[in-house]
C-alpha cells in the first residue's frame, strides 16, 4: 500500500536516499507545453540509489523547486527525444564536465536508442565544445552509460536495468508519429516499471492493451492524459473506457494548465465529470509529493 507525504517542509530539499522504501516524486506533472506544473519529469528514489526519469526543459528548474539541481542528481533515464523530457539533458552534461570536481552522471539508455538521442538531439550543443583525442565529443564522454538487458515479463520482451533496489523494466510505446500503428512504426519512446509495483506509461497515445497488461501487475499506475481527443497522447475521453478496476488503480499525469476547469474540455455529450476521482480514477498526480511504497 503506498501513502502520499508532503516533501520540502520549511525549505528543507528532497533527500535522494529513502529508509529502504521506494518513493516516487513528479516534480512536475504538466504536458509538453504546460506552464503552471512544469512537465512531467520523475524522480524515484530506493535506499541510497535514484534515477531521474527524463528531464525536459523545465527539468533544471523543477529540480531548483525541491532544492536540487543537476549536479545533485546522479542517475538519468530518458524516455524519448521530445523537448519536455530531454530539453534539459544538455545543461545536465555541460555542467557537469565543466563544474570542478562534478564528476560524471550515469545515464541509462539502450544502445538503439543512444546513437539517435545523441546524433539527433544533443549533439548539436556538445559536440563541438572540445575536441577528445582529436575527435569530437560522444555522449559517453558526458554520461557513463548503463546498459539494459533484455528479459521477460509474461512471456514479452523488454527491458530491464537493476539499479541497487530499484529494477527498473523498461517497455517501449507507441507515442509518434501519429500514423504509427505499432511500436516498429514508431519512434523511440518507452514507459517504466519499478520493482513490479509502479508502472508509469511514458508518452503514448491510447493503447487498450498496454494498461490493461500491466495492471494485472501493478500496485498503482500513472497513466499520461492529454484533455482532447486526437493526437499523440492517450485522452481522457479514452482512458474513461478502461475497465473499472483498471482505473481504480490509476492516476492521470502529462495533463495540460486547465485541468482543474473542466467546463473548458468536458463537452455536453460526454459521459464524465473531468473529475478523475468522481470518474473512477484515483486521481490527478500532484507535483512535489512524495508517494512512498513500503
């Protein structure tokens, strides 16, 4: 059963160490180009082990809002390559080498995905910034790479990384372009599990089966939720026609500024209230909370 515990008290930072129990915090819970919650960018936290899970351009900032920073912050995971999960990585790696006695962040990537986050993405700003052995830089002289391994979950391929406590099951997803129709249509993209207890989609758009696989397996899910149908994100007109239970063990993230004024995107012919709790949810995730998993 997880709890959900007020954090940064009195100014205090958020402490990257836990007791032993697994803790989860957005800190920011907004889509791509929301303003009021920053973007949806998650620390997990095990023991003396954390991983930030994508940091966009808002992410240095929603760390400073916890008291943090990308120097504190030893353990990256990017999802995919759009701006609200990795604008910030390039901050992450320029201060870090060029901040005396920084030291080198870990990142974990998969190999696929590694030559196009870096050749297609941050590069560009990096690269060139000092030649190593007369060649330009790479990621990994910005970044120590941990390395997924594949395995099985029901019988399925994916990805797994044992991070101290945390293991950490990545999945890919189909999130863009929007006339893919699977996952080898698709770009790189990829949700998470941890510790086979929490399950967070990643960006995607509507998936039936993609949560109800994992909610067979999950104590809680976060699923993202975008308030209008189309597009690259799961809406919340479709998550509504998940199974009961299924959303009973859900929160909603990746939301946009007017999600609590429902009466801008709940139309007259929809069968809901845009209240997630009303509707069956357990709720929208709140940014700069903690939930802890015992």
């Amino acid at each position: 059963m997880y709890t959900v515990q007020e954090i940064c008290k009195n100014g205090e930072p958020v402490p990257l160490t836990t007791d032993g129990q697994l803790r989860v915090v957005f800190i920011g819970t907004g889509s791509a180009f929301a303003k009021r919650r920053r973007q949806s960018n998650i620390l997990i936290i095990q023991g003396k082990h954390h991983v930030l899970i994508d940091c966009g351009t808002q992410g240095p900032l929603a760390l400073n809002d916890i008291g943090l920073s990308v120097l504190k912050v030893r353990t990256y995971l990017p999802t995919h390559s759009h701006a609200d999960h990795i604008g910030g990585l390039e901050e992450v790696a320029l201060m870090n080498r060029y901040t005396p006695n920084a030291g080198k962040p870990q990142m974990i990537v998969l190999r696929d995905y590694q030559d196009s986050l870096w050749s297609k993405s941050l590069s560009g700003g990096a690269e060139f910034c000092e030649a190593n052995q007369g060649r330009p830089l790479q990621l990994a002289d910005f970044f120590e790479i941990l390395r997924p391994d594949t395995t099985q979950v029901e019988g399925r391929k994916f990805w797994s990384y044992k991070h101290g406590p945390l293991d950490i099951v990545i999945m890919r997803t189909r999130h863009f372009p929007d006339t893919a129709v699977s996952v080898d249509e698709s770009q790189w993209c990829c949700g998470i599990m941890v510790n086979r207890r929490v399950w967070i989609s990643g960006d995607t758009m509507f998936d039936r089966d993609y949560p109800l696989r994992f909610g067979t397996l999950a104590e809680v899910m976060f699923h993202d939720c975008q308030l209008f149908f189309g597009g690259v994100h799961a809406s919340y007109q479709e998550l509504m026609t998940l199974p009961d239970d299924v959303r009973a063990k859900m929160f909603l993230y990746h939301y946009g500024d007017n999600w609590d004024k429902p009466d801008t995107w709940v139309n007259d012919s929809d069968d809901f209230s845009g209240d997630p709790v009303k509707d069956g949810f357990l709720g929208w995730t709140r940014q700069q909370v903690a939930y802890d998993f015992p």
